[in-house]
C-alpha cells in the first residue's frame, strides 16, 4: 500500500472512532424485573440507553417474556412497586402514569406529539427474548429520563385511544427504574 492511501486509512479511522464516539456522550443500564400481583420480582435481564444526535437508543436484552409485541414507555414516577386500590391490585402501579413531561394528555405514539414516554413497540422473538433496539426520537438527553420507569405491557401499542385507551397495551408485566 502506498504512503498516500496509508495516511488516508488512518485519518478515515481516526474520523470513524470520534463519529461513534461522539453516539455514546451518556449512557445508562436498567435492571428490567418481571413483577406480578402477589409482588414476586424476577429478574428478566437488561436494557441499555445510548443518547445519540437522532434521540435515545433504546437496545434490550432480555428474556422470558411473552411472545410478540408489547407496548413499551417511560413511566413517570422511579417505582415498580404494585399498588392496590378498592381491593384491585395494579402491577407496578407505582410507576404512574405515561410519562407526559409537557401535560398533553395525549397518546400518539414515538414520533407524535403526545406523551414523551411513549417509544415503539418492544419485540418479544418466539424464544421470550427482545433484544432488537429501538429509538426514541424526540428524547435528546439522558438526563430527561433520569428517574423514570422503564415499563413493558402485556399486550402491543396502536399509540391510540380507541378502540382502547392508551393503546391497548394492557397490564403491566415488567418494570425498572431509569438511575
């Protein structure tokens, strides 16, 4: 190889590390936990968050969930715990509702302008395992997050009010808190 096209590979390389790294200015690792009504957490693995200049990577790695898609969001109060009112216990009600930093009560999905919390749609592969990632466009900053829950429904998300409210996702089945 000649002197020229070495220089130009190690420039190309030197440019190539500062763009990825310039994708992981901040990150964090939340512990994700299956949890049921008698209040039995079990640990189902992690999800990492990467700011990135086109909003949050979200990338999963867990297992021993339901197969399918599930809704998935940022919930507003850090808190997994169940809650019961008039004698209904609600899964990880602790958590609150759908993030909803600017008060707009509405549903409309990751690129929408409704709830901040609300990120596509978690893929669960046939084997109980999600590990394909997905972004969260309008969420910038890590530090926004900082605090929350990470939530996982049962069921998926049409990031709409009907025919069910807030997408029919449905109960609650695992949760962590964003450090």
């Amino acid at each position: 190889m000649n002197r020229k096209m070495n220089c130009i590979l190690k420039l190309s390389s030197v440019v190539l590390i500062a763009m990825v790294s310039s994708f992981s200015f901040a990150g964090a690792n939340i512990v994700m936990n299956k949890i049921d009504a008698e209040g039995k957490i079990t640990p189902i693995g992690n999800v990492s968050l990467v700011t990135s200049p086109w909003g949050v990577l979200i990338t999963p790695d867990l297992k021993n969930l339901p197969a399918g898609m599930h809704g998935f969001h940022f919930h507003e109060k850090p808190d997994c715990g169940n809650t019961t009112a008039n004698g209904v216990v609600t899964v990880a009600g602790a958590a609150g509702g759908h993030w909803d930093p600017e008060k707009t009560g509405k549903h409309h999905g990751p690129f929408g302008h409704g709830h901040l919390g609300d990120l596509p749609g978690l893929y669960v592969a046939a084997d109980g395992t999600a590990t394909t990632p997905v972004l969260a466009p309008r969420i910038k900053n890590l530090s926004r997050v900082h605090r929350l829950a990470l939530m996982v429904h049962v069921g998926d998300d049409n990031f709409n009010d009907h025919p069910v409210k807030l997408g029919g996702g449905g109960a609650r089945i695992a949760c962590g808190v964003v450090d």
